[in-house]
C-alpha cells in the first residue's frame, strides 16, 4: 500500500570479549533478517549494475589479487578472468619534489597580504535588517486613534509571552494548509510541546484546548472568510527585500493597466537579476573604514502571517496576541501598524502588484483593525 514497516532488535553492548546479551528481538526475527539478507545482495547488484553501464567504450576495473572478494567489483572477477585484458601498470619511484625557495621576508610578506585579503573579505557587503527593528525605531504618533482597552475576565494572563505567540502563529498557518479539526489538534499539540508550554502530569499541553478553540474563532471571522474564498493564500511567508526602509508614502500603488478584468502587474520579480528591484537604499553603518562611514545597502527581512490576493491587490495581515491591557500597548499599537506598513511595502516590491489593504488582528482581543 506503498507504506513500510520495520522491526529491530535490542542488545546490550557486551563489554570486552563478551559478546552483547540479546534484549528483545519481534517475533520470526530469523525469517525478517534473511529477507532484509537477500534484499542487501540484490542491492548491492543494483549498485555495481549502476557502475558498469557507466562505462561508455571501456570499463576499467581496479583488482586487488590479496583478498579478491574484499573489493567491490568482486562479482566481476570470473568474467575479469575469462575475458578481462589486463593492463600493464609500471611501478615507479614519485618525481623528486622541488624545494621551495623563498626569502624570509617574501614570506612575511605574503602572509601579511593574506591576511589584509581576509580583512577585505570580511567586510559586509550588506546588512540585514528586520521588519521589527525598523518599526520600532521609527514609530509614529500623528493620526493614532486607540481604542481603550477592555476588562479581561479574571485569572486572564496579561502577557503570554514569545513562546505562546510562536504556538498561536504556527497553529494558524497550519490551519491555512488543513482546515479540518484533526490535523489542527495535531499541529497545535505539537506546537506547544515544542515551545515549551505548560504540560499536566501525562505530558499533555494544558493549553491545548484554549488554542484549538482561539484558532476556530479566527477561521470564524470575515478575514478568514475572505481569505478562504480568494484564489491565493499564503501563511508564514518569510521575505528578504533590498531597498525598503520606510513604508510608501500617499495612496497604495495601481495596477498599470486592465485587461479584461485580469490584473496586469506593474513589474515582474527577477529572482536571479537585479533589473526588476530599484538600487537599495543605503542605510548607514557603524563601521568605520579609513577614516569615512561606510554605507551599506539593507536587506529588510520579514515573515508575514497572512497574504491573500482580491480583486483590485492584496491584503496584508498581522496576528498578534496582545490582551491589550497594559499601558504599553497604545505604544506597541504604532509599532504593530508601522510593521504591517513594511509588510505591504516589501510585497509590493517583490510581487510588482499592489496591495489594498493592510490588516491587524489581535487574537485574544477578537478584534480587526484594517487599513
């Protein structure tokens, strides 16, 4: 049925000249070695079938006339004899080497200049940035409107930390790939073990039902409703951009033309070229060389949670698991916007299409805030 099943059996490693004490074997061990045998041989004439029909005019084969049968080519050596022309190899000293000749200080001098080559080449040539550290330093305040935030029920956790957002992030895009309830448990059981969740005593997830349940509240909503009814939808797509330091300024960019209701992108991404991707802007770096800054391009690098495409350009989408109450949130707010700005700015750029919406959805407040 295409599947394979395997046995194996346990033995204690004897120590010395003892031999290993057998363990525990499956049963008719004996009838399972033989066959696994008798497959070892057959493969082993696979692979030397494979080496000698290699050979397109003649076939060399190497012969070690001590011990014939440790070679590989041992099946060969009754037709070697039979038919085989042997071929005279004369046994000579190796050629006297020549003795390298070179002053002191030309050596010096060459392992100085090596060196100045891998100080060279240690240099970067670009500088990677991500999305978050770009949001975080130039969070904007103007235009902000934040909602007040809501009374948690009691025994809520304020913060759930790195690790539970990690396990909400990548239970999402498992429900992306399958929908249905199995897998979805699966894929979060998995997830939470994995990133170190609480367990109870039968080493099971106590958080397990809470994210199974917040998942299914996020594939009730009208974002996952539109996703799910668009005709390309990506979760967790990691990004690397040159270039996009800022988000666009002003309104989202147009497709140049309509044909017959199918969009007709502004650029295409050149994944091997760089005629398709404007020169990166140069950000500036904290190395210094010979006296002058030493400018490097960025490469803004990302994962977006959620990508689909509509018609008129794509939608962008955040998941965060803030609970919203502490007094720092507002703050995260312009962080988390700015963020989704970079996103969209970077998607724009690599995909050549416009993206129309920019959305942020904060799983354990249920609420959507789009832009």
């Amino acid at each position: 049925d295409g599947s394979a099943t395997g046995w194996l059996r346990v033995a204690e490693q004897g120590q010395g000249f003892r031999k290993n004490n057998l363990l525990a074997r499956p049963p008719e061990w004996s009838e399972k070695e033989a066959a696994e045998i008798r497959f070892e041989a057959a493969e082993q004439v696979r692979l030397l079938y494979v080496a000698v029909t290699r050979a397109r005019d003649e076939l060399v084969v190497s012969r070690w006339p001590v011990k014939a049968s440790g070679s590989p080519w041992a099946s060969l050596e009754p037709w070697l004899l039979e038919h085989g022309r042997e071929l005279a190899v004369d046994v000579a000293p190796p050629p006297i080497r020549h003795e390298l000749e070179l002053a002191p200080d030309v050596v010096a001098g060459r392992i100085a200049g090596a060196e100045r080559a891998l100080d060279d080449l240690g240099v970067p040539s670009f500088r990677h940035v991500s999305v978050t550290d770009v949001a975080k330093k130039q969070s904007v305040s103007e235009g902000m409107e934040v909602p007040p935030p809501e009374a948690l029920p009691p025994g809520t956790e304020r913060f759930r930390g790195y690790s539970w957002g990690s396990a909400v992030h990548g239970a999402l895009a498992a429900a992306v790939a399958d929908d249905s309830d199995a897998p979805l448990r699966a894929a979060s059981r998995a997830l939470l073990v994995e990133h170190g969740r609480p367990l109870d005593d039968h080493g099971e997830p106590t958080e397990l039902v809470e994210l199974v349940e917040l998942v299914r509240s996020v594939r009730a909503s009208e974002l996952w409703q539109r996703a799910s009814r668009s005709g390309r939808v990506l979760a967790e797509v990691p990004f690397a951009v040159p270039g996009v330091t800022r988000p666009p300024q002003g309104p989202p960019p147009q497709p140049d033309q309509e044909d017959g209701g199918r969009r007709v992108p502004q650029r295409q991404l050149d994944l091997f070229g760089g005629d398709s991707l404007a020169a990166p802007d140069p950000v500036p770096d904290e190395e210094v060389r010979e006296g002058e800054p030493h400018r490097l391009p960025s490469v803004l690098e990302g994962v977006i949670d959620l990508a689909f495409r509509e018609k008129g350009g794509w939608v962008i989408a955040d998941y965060k698991t803030d609970v919203g109450t502490d007094p720092d949130f507002p703050s995260r707010l312009e962080t988390y916007r700015r963020q989704v700005d970079l996103y969209a700015a970077a998607w724009a750029r690599l995909t050549g299409e416009p993206v129309k919406e920019r959305v942020l959805y904060f799983t354990a407040q249920g609420r959507i805030e789009a832009w």
